[in-house]
C-alpha cells in the first residue's frame, strides 16, 4: 500500500485506540501527512524491509518499526531508518 493509504489508514486506528506503526518509503509524503508513527526507509518500491533473502536487515527494520509502538502517541512521530 501506498505511503498516504497507510498513513490514513494509521491515523483512524489511533483515534479508536489501537496503536499503529508504518513504514514510509516516500519520505516527502510521510512529512506532509504526519502519520501517528512511522519509520522512513531508503529502500526501493518494492522493498520496504530492504534487500530480498537479507534476513539479518529485514529483521533490523521490524525491530525499529516495532520499537516505535512502544513511543507514547499518538505522534506524529517520523523516524529515519539508517
């Protein structure tokens, strides 16, 4: 799903209490939309946990996106993956 889909999507479940964490791959869409919390990642369409059959990576970029559901919110809160 797309950057602004998700985002909304987020924004509706933290209104009715459920917390929420999205990756962003369009950083530009991630700033305009303020999602409650999301985690911006460098990678291509296509790949937003990065490299296929990079395990070790894939499990770094869930583990920092699960990290921010434990950030009091809703934000926004936007944090860049590194």
């Amino acid at each position: 799903m797309c950057t602004q889909s998700v985002g909304l999507a987020a924004a509706v479940f933290e209104e009715r209490g459920i917390s929420t964490a999205c990756i962003a791959l369009v950083r530009s869409v991630a700033d305009r939309l303020r999602p409650p919390r999301a985690l911006a990642v460098p990678f291509d369409f296509g790949l937003p946990l990065g490299a296929a059959g990079d395990a070790e990576l894939q499990l770094r970029v869930l583990r920092a996106l699960l990290a921010l559901v434990t950030e009091p919110g809703p934000g926004p809160l936007l944090r860049e993956y590194r």
